[in-house]
C-alpha cells in the first residue's frame, strides 16, 4: 500500500470516527486517535503546491466548526460531530504548518 491510498484512508476514517462521535463519546483516547490520523493525513497527504490552500481551508474548518459548536449546541449530535472534527483537521494542520514553515527556513 502505497502513501497516497493510507494517507486517503486516514482522511476517510477520520472523518467517520468523527461522525460517530455524534453518537457514542469517544473520550480523550477516541479524540487523541482523531488527532493522531490527522497527523497522518498531514503527512502523507499535501504536497507542496497545496499547502496554502489545505492551510486556508483547516483554518475555516476549525473556525466554522467553533462556531457552530456553540450556536448548535442544543442540537443533538452535532456540537460532538464538529468537535470530533475540528479535532482530526487540528492534527492535520499542525503537521502540514510545521512542513511549511520549515520548507521557508531551510530555503533562506
């Protein structure tokens, strides 16, 4: 199995875990896991020419997925889904900030 296919099925299974979090608490193990597969995804799935959008999007991802979280709070299911969520995007977006950054120092 190749980076690209794990990188993908850690995207899919990290956004999955997060909608079941809807329905059954996953606790502070279920919500490291999330971070854990958004690390993964970070790594393994944005190249270089991506990394500004990917970055653009997590960063209005977290921000909807806080904001939502406290104006839905009374839903049922959803201020769990969202956390779940934004804890996977999180992950992702640390890893792939990180690369960015260290790309920008090692070039100067």
């Amino acid at each position: 199995m190749n980076k690209e296919t794990i990188g993908r099925y850690a995207f899919i299974i990290g956004l999955v875990i997060s909608v079941i979090a809807g329905f059954v608490s996953l606790g502070t193990t279920g919500l490291a896991a999330l971070v854990v597969l958004g690390l993964i995804v970070g790594f393994l799935n944005v190249t270089g020419e991506e990394v500004q959008k990917f970055l653009l999007g997590t960063v209005a991802l977290m921000l909807v997925g806080q904001g939502l979280h406290s104006v839905m709070a009374t839903v049922p299911l959803v201020p769990d889904i969202l956390a779940a969520f934004v804890s996977f995007v999180a992950g992702a977006a640390l890893i792939v900030a990180l690369k960015e950054v260290y790309t920008i120092t090692k070039s100067k």
